[in-house]
C-alpha cells in the first residue's frame, strides 16, 4: 500500500473578507486547500477557472487568492494543483465579435469537408484520411473484398 502523509491544518484569517478558516497549510504564499471534506475543504465564493468559466467570468489579470491541492487515483499524477479566484474580482468573458465567429465557423467548415468526394458533409470528418462515413465504409469494404 502506499505511503499516506499527514496534513498539517492550520487556521488562516483570508485576507479578503476576515473570515477564519481551517486551511491545508500555506504554498507559495497562500492558503491551501483540499478537495473535500471538512476540515480543510474550500470555503464559499472560491471558484477554479473551470468553475468561472462556467459562470460566464474569468480571472482576468487578478492573481490567484488561493490554492486547491487533491490526490489522484492514477499512480502516475500523484498530486494536482489548481488556483482559486473570487468570484466577486472576476470579469465577464468577452463576447466574440463577427470576425472570430467567421473565423470559427471556418474552421468548423474545414473539419466537415471530405477528402474523398470532395464535398461537406453534416458530420465532423475524423482520421488521418479525412474520408467522411460513408466514404470510410465504401473503402473498408472494397479492402475487404481484395483481401479475399
């Protein structure tokens, strides 16, 4: 079995809002935190950049206010790191303007265009052949029947 280390808690005061708080102990300056479970665990209104992302916002140029650290299952990662914003500092996602809506709509056009007919289609062509579903199937079956 592996090797499990002990987790020093401590009590933080966050800088923010004077609020108290059991931490993980301190990295880099500030204030970690585990994924789950109380003691330790993330207090309110402190969101990953996934997390904001999802709300609409992002970070913008604001320094990260603390730090989520968890286990991984995976022998291989055996810690992952992640800062955490406040929500209240974070800005909203800028909005994307006609030239980059043009811009992805290109690149979407480009992955539907098949290389053997010459054609889009309403799928997203895959493989290192760019051949669309019923092109992929047309060419399996003629290498079938040359196999035999």
């Amino acid at each position: 079995m592996g090797r499990r280390s002990r987790v020093e808690f401590r009590t933080v005061v966050l800088p923010w809002n004077g609020m108290a708080v059991v931490s993980r102990g301190v990295r880099d300056g500030l204030p970690v935190f585990g994924w789950r479970g109380r003691p330790g665990a993330v207090p309110a209104g402190l969101y990953t950049r996934r997390q904001l992302r999802a709300k609409g916002l992002q970070p913008g140029t604001a320094d990260p206010d603390a730090l989520l650290v968890f286990r991984h299952r995976v022998p291989a990662r055996t810690e992952e790191v992640c800062e955490l914003w406040r929500e209240e500092i974070a800005v909203p996602v800028r909005a994307m303007t006609p030239g980059m809506w043009r811009a992805h709509q290109a690149a979407m056009r480009a992955r539907r265009f098949c290389q053997a007919h010459q054609g889009y289609v309403d799928h997203v062509v895959r493989g290192p052949r760019r051949l669309c579903s019923a092109c992929f199937f047309a060419d399996a079956n003629e290498s079938v029947g040359r196999a035999a």
